[in-house]
C-alpha cells in the first residue's frame, strides 16, 4: 500500500503544474514579471489573443528549450484554445525545470465566456 501511494505522489509531482479557471488566470495576467505564452496556431492567434501574449505554437514548442533561459524562477502562464494542448506544453516547461506554470484549465473558451479581454 505504501508502495501505491509512494508512486501516485511521484506521479502528481511530475505533473504539478497549476490548472486556473478564466478569472483566477486573468489576476495573474496582471502580475508584473510573468510570461504568457499562447500556444495555438498563429492563425488562432490573430483571430484574438490575451493582450501581452508571446506566440509559440505547441507544434514548435516541443523544440524550443526554454529552461535554463532566466525564466525558471518566473510565473509561466500558459493558453491554448481549449486547455489541452497547453496541459501538455505546462508538462513540458515543468521537465525542462520551471517552477511556477500555470495553466488556463478550459482554454481561451472560457476566457471569452467571461468576457475577458482580447487583442486581435
């Protein structure tokens, strides 16, 4: 038993990147010092996008290592259109050291269901 709950807490604390809904995420859009990263298509992208966003599609994200770059110690918030492919670019950041990323849980489509702002 103890075995079982030794490894479902490694489990979780290799995933342990913070999951956010719209509102909680958009208060730390306000945070000086964070980076926010969209991670759809650059088309998605023009189609609007959360003001100070950086585009880095996740086609191209898997090559690009950040860790290592002076943002390990930096609050990475991280969006795409529906929250699953930024769940996979938040594990990434996380293995590659990056200690404080959040997630937008259900994407941009949650973002404008709140009526969040948008640049286009």
């Amino acid at each position: 038993m103890r075995i079982l709950f030794a490894s479902l807490f490694l489990i979780s604390a290799l995933f342990a990147y913070t999951d956010l809904d719209a509102k909680s995420f958009y208060k730390l859009t306000q945070q000086k010092g964070v980076i926010l990263l969209d991670v759809r298509t650059p088309q998605e992208y023009q189609e609007g996008h959360i003001p100070g966003a950086n585009l880095i599609p996740l086609q191209l994200f898997r090559y690009i290592f950040l860790g290592g770059k002076g943002i390990a110690d930096k609050k990475i918030l991280v969006y795409c259109r529906s929250g699953n492919r930024s769940a996979e670019a938040s594990r990434m950041l996380e293995s590659w050291g990056i200690k404080h990323v959040y997630n937008l849980k259900y994407g941009i489509l949650d973002w404008k269901k709140h009526s969040l702002p948008l640049q286009k």
